[in-house]
C-alpha cells in the first residue's frame, strides 16, 4: 500500500515527463517554423534572426530531450 507521499510524487514526476516532452515538441517545432519561414518574415535583418533563433530553438530543444530522457535535471 502506497502512503499519500508517495502518490504525490509519483503523480508530480509523471506530470515533470510529460510537461518536459511537450516542452521538447515545442522547442524543436518553433524552431523548424523559423527555419522554413512560417511566419513570412521579410528579407533584411529578420532574416540572419530568422536562420539564428531556429537554429537556438532546435539546439535547445536536443539539449533538453538529452537532460529529460538521460535524466539529468537539476531541479528533482
């Protein structure tokens, strides 16, 4: 029988995975969006912040789906 500790933390890091995973999708996703100009971002400037904001988007997303599915996560 499990005590009501217990059950709160199994329900808090079972939530922490999904939310994390979500949070991955997210991440990669916008960045792919800036990547293949979704939002129609004109020529000029916007357009090396463009390549450089989708290229962090992504980097940070393949470095949190390496924290959470390794997991290595400072705040537990």
């Amino acid at each position: 029988m499990q005590r009501d500790d217990e059950k709160k933390t199994n329900g808090t890091s079972v939530m922490r995975v999904v939310f994390g995973i979500i949070m991955i999708i997210i991440y990669v996703g916008m960045g792919v969006l800036l990547l293949i100009n979704f939002f129609d971002w004109g020529p000029g400037i916007q357009q090396w912040l463009r390549w450089i904001g989708g290229i962090a988007f992504i980097v940070y997303g393949i470095w949190r789906a390496i924290r959470q599915f390794w997991g290595i996560d400072s705040s537990l």
